[in-house]
C-alpha cells in the first residue's frame, strides 16, 4: 500500500499527532486554570478526556519519530489495528466531552446569563480547544480505518 500523508509513520502523520497534542494540552491548560472548574461534571470529564487524548498522541508521536528516524513502515495489521482502536476512543471520548462542555458553558453563558460570575471565556476557549483536538484525530482515525478495512 501507498503512503498517504497523515498515516502512521509518515511526516504527515507526526504532524497530525503533534497538533493532537498541543490542542489538548492547551484545553487541559486552559481548564485547569479556572480554579471553579471541578464544581462541573462536564469540565471535570472534558479534563480527563484531554488528559487520555494528549497521553495517546504524544506516545503515538514518539512511536512516529522513531518510525521516521529508523525508516521503518508502520503497516503491520495489528499495529495499525492498535492505532485505529485507541483513536476511536479517545476521538470519541474528547469528542463528547468537548459536546458536554458546550451544552454547560452555553447554559451558562445564554440561558443564565452568569458570565459575570464564571469563567465563561476560559470555558468557551478550552471547549474550542477540545473541538480541534477531535477535529485533527479524525484523519488518523479514518486514514487508519480505511488503511485496516483495505487488506
């Protein structure tokens, strides 16, 4: 099979890891320095969420580089069988809980009315973080499926 940009083991695929990353990463930032943000269920498992999703994608990162240093093809079945599984979850996981923060800082925002009191701009902020985190998952995810469904 051909590399396609965006795949494990390619300059594309690190790229794609890396934004991962640094989009969750800055949602955890961003979250945790509201010091209010555990009174919500929502913030509390948008934190957990970011926490697995930049975990998984720096360790995958570090699998990349390696790749690339060492010019060595990740096209194993069960490595990318591995790959596909672990991105589906955590896209998954960020991906509900970047929606279950919406819903919370547009009701707070909104429906409320109580941005004077709350952090809204940092909630709305780590919540779009978590948004593009999920945003940059899905190619992994589906380049993954469709390299795992096209043996």
């Amino acid at each position: 099979m051909k590399d396609i940009q965006g795949m494990p083991g390619t300059p594309g695929g690190l790229a794609l890891r890396f934004f991962q990353f640094v989009f969750a990463v800055a949602a955890l930032c961003i979250m945790v320095s509201t010091t209010d943000f555990t009174s919500v269920t929502a913030f509390c498992y948008l934190v957990a969420a970011v926490i697995l999703q930049s975990l998984w994608s720096l360790s995958l990162a570090i699998v990349d580089i390696y790749a690339l240093l060492v010019r060595r093809c990740l096209r194993n079945s069960r490595i990318v069988g591995l790959f596909t599984i672990g991105d589906g979850i955590t896209s998954t996981l960020t991906f509900a809980a970047a929606c279950a923060s919406a819903g919370i800082t547009v009701l707070v925002s909104n429906d409320l009315g109580q941005c004077a009191h709350n952090h809204c701009t940092r909630f709305e902020t780590a919540t779009a973080m978590a948004f593009i985190s999920w945003f940059s998952v899905s190619p992994s995810f589906l380049l993954n499926f469709w390299s795992l469904a096209s043996r």
